[in-house]
C-alpha cells in the first residue's frame, strides 16, 4: 500500500516502509509537536500506518524531516529517532540483523536488502587493510534528508550496541552533511571521532571488531527471515514500473533522449502496455523522463564539475540552450546561476571539523 494522495510526478519514484515513517513521528510527538499535524503540511496520509507493508513516497517523508526539524528547533532532531525503533520497524530485515553470525555478516545483509528500507541510497562496503567502511551513497538524481542519515548512521550503532554491549565501538564517522551549529548531541551520541563536510557517509569499524561472533546468532532464525525480506522485496521491485522505467532512462540518458519503444522492449512489453501500465500509476513515460532529467541537472550542478555542455549532453539535450530553457521553468534560474547560489552556499555552510574523543 502506498498513502493516498501518492502523486508519481512527485520529483522521484522512490520510497519508505511506512514504518519508518511512523517512528519519525514518535520521535516528533516526544518532542511536544503535534505529528498530524506536520503529517497533513507534507501531505502523508496517517492511514499508511496501518499497513504493516505501507510505503511512503521519500520526496513527502524529506519534507516531513524537515517540518520536524523547524518545529522543534533541533537540527540534530534526527539523533533522537532510533530511540523509538521496534523489531519491526524495518520489516523482516530487522530480526535477521539481530541473529547474524556477525556485524560484518548484518552489513552485507543491509547492503542486500537495503531497498527494503528505501531505494533513495544504496549501502556499499569499503574493507581496508584493518577497518571496513559502511557506506551510504546517493543515488544521481535522487535526494533526501540529512537527518535521515543523521538517523540511519545513529540506528546502525543503536543496533551494534544491543547486540554486542557496548563492546564494540565505531572508529570514526564521516557526514556529507555540514557542520551543525551545536556539536554536543553529536559529541553525546557517537564515541568516535566525528568528522563534518566530507561529501559522504560512512561508519567505520576495526575488521577484527566486525568479524568477533555475535551473542544472538541464529542462522536458521536469519535464513528465515531472509525468506520473507526476499519475498517482500521481490513483491516490492515488481509493484513499481514507474521505479524499473526511470532506472532504464537513467542509464541511456547519456546516449540522447531514451526511447519508450526500446524500454518498453527491453521490459517485455509493447509501448502501449507500458503506457497504459504508467497511466495506471499515475504517471506517463514523459513526466518520468522530465523528473530523471529534473533531478539528475541538479545533482551534477551540485555536485560535479563538468561544464554546461557537457550536463546538457549528459542528460540527453543535443543544444545546450534547450537545457538551459528547460532548467529555467524548473528552477527559476538559469542553470549557470543556480551553480554559483549552490557553491556560495557551501562556502558558508561547509565545516570541515573534525573531533577527537
């Protein structure tokens, strides 16, 4: 079930357990604010909540974060969160992290089923001669809450310390994210060196810390929960054709405009059954692609250096004044401008700060 009102010409396709969602807003009522409230101002249905397999569009819950954030006047809000969790927050993914042989075997499971959760990040592993990194890593053309990870990295270590009592620590963190004005709920929260502004998001623990056997392992409990954690997501993966098609636009965008023909071809499917299949979720080939396109120019003015030619190019425009065109009615502001706010903005926000504990 996805919440009523779901728009699939929201700027993505992506989405949430619900569940998740509604730990979001128990952290929120803890805080004094009415949650409804703040559900109804970023348009989430509260129904969805019913649905132990709910979903919620990852545009709508960034904008719930961000709500939350601005009502209780704590930009380190999303460190609160995981004190609300329960077993079944993240579906069956949850009781198999528990019972693993490992905290190295729980993060290939994390990095397996991660779409579970969402599919706005992908989980990657970095090993290294003596510690490993976890990785959260954005997706192009997709965006979401820095208090998302603020959570998610918080959860991640949440879950290490219930499992392991406190014996096994991260060595350092590294955020994407700026540095907060107030660091003490940081400094409060992670026991390691914390480290601001690095244009990623990684948890880092000693090799020999991930691999020490878990208390609660549980492999036949594990398996079966991987069973259903499968059964779900391959559920989840087929409900979604809107999600398949803007993977596939996102890959031959590079190469022109992608042509709903040959997608429709390559998902098994003449193009007027994908068109039809798209209207039945609200959404048609041509308002996927604007999204893909809409998305992906902000990401790599955000976040790269190639030049106007070479983003327009990229994203499949032959004259790069159509691009710029097309930035304009999605933006307000020419492609060229919106790059100088962005890197002014940095400028002032970034802080790369590190601290030793």
């Amino acid at each position: 079930m996805l919440e009523k009102g779901s728009n699939a010409i929201d700027q993505d396709t992506s989405t949430t357990l619900a569940s998740w969602a509604r730990v979001v807003c128990n952290a929120i009522e803890a805080k004094g604010v009415d949650s409804g409230k703040l559900l109804a101002q970023a348009d989430i249905d509260p129904e969805v909540f019913s649905d132990p397999e709910g979903r919620i569009r990852v545009s709508k819950l960034t904008q719930l974060w961000k709500l939350a954030t601005e009502a209780t006047q704590d930009e380190a809000f999303g460190l609160s969160v995981p004190s609300f969790l329960q077993p079944t927050t993240f579906h069956a993914l949850g009781f198999s992290l528990m019972v693993s042989a490992s905290l190295k075997e729980a993060w290939v499971r994390m990095q397996r089923y991660y779409k579970v959760v969402s599919d706005v990040l992908e989980v990657e592993i970095e090993e290294y001669a003596d510690e490993s990194a976890l990785c959260y890593i954005r997706i192009p053309g997709q965006d979401y809450a820095e208090e998302a990870i603020d959570a998610f990295i918080s959860t991640l270590l949440k879950l290490s310390t219930a499992i392991l009592n406190d014996n096994i620590q991260p060595t350092k963190i590294e955020f994407e994210r700026a540095q907060p004005r107030d660091l003490s709920p940081f400094v409060a929260s992670f026991p390691c060196r914390i480290t601001f502004g690095c244009g990623h998001n990684k948890i880092y623990y000693r090799n020999s810390d991930l691999n020490t056997p878990l208390p609660s392992a549980n492999r036949e409990i594990a398996l079966k929960n991987d069973e259903v954690v499968q059964d779900y997501l391959s559920r989840l993966l087929k409900q979604s054709l809107a999600k398949q098609v803007t993977e596939k636009m996102i890959a031959s965008l590079a190469m022109g405009d992608p042509n709903q023909d040959i997608i429709a071809s390559e998902l098994h499917m003449s193009s007027r059954q994908l068109q039809r299949r798209l209207k039945d979720e609200n959404t048609s080939f041509r308002q996927l692609l604007e999204n893909v396109k809409k998305g992906l120019a902000q990401n790599y003015l955000n976040r790269s250096q190639l030049s106007m030619i070479e983003i327009a190019y990229q994203l499949g425009f032959q004259d790069p004044s159509n691009f710029t065109r097309a930035f304009k009615r999605w933006y307000g502001l020419s492609p060229l401008a919106f790059r100088q706010e962005s890197n002014l903005k940095k400028a002032v926000t970034k802080g790369d700060v590190t601290l030793d504990k």
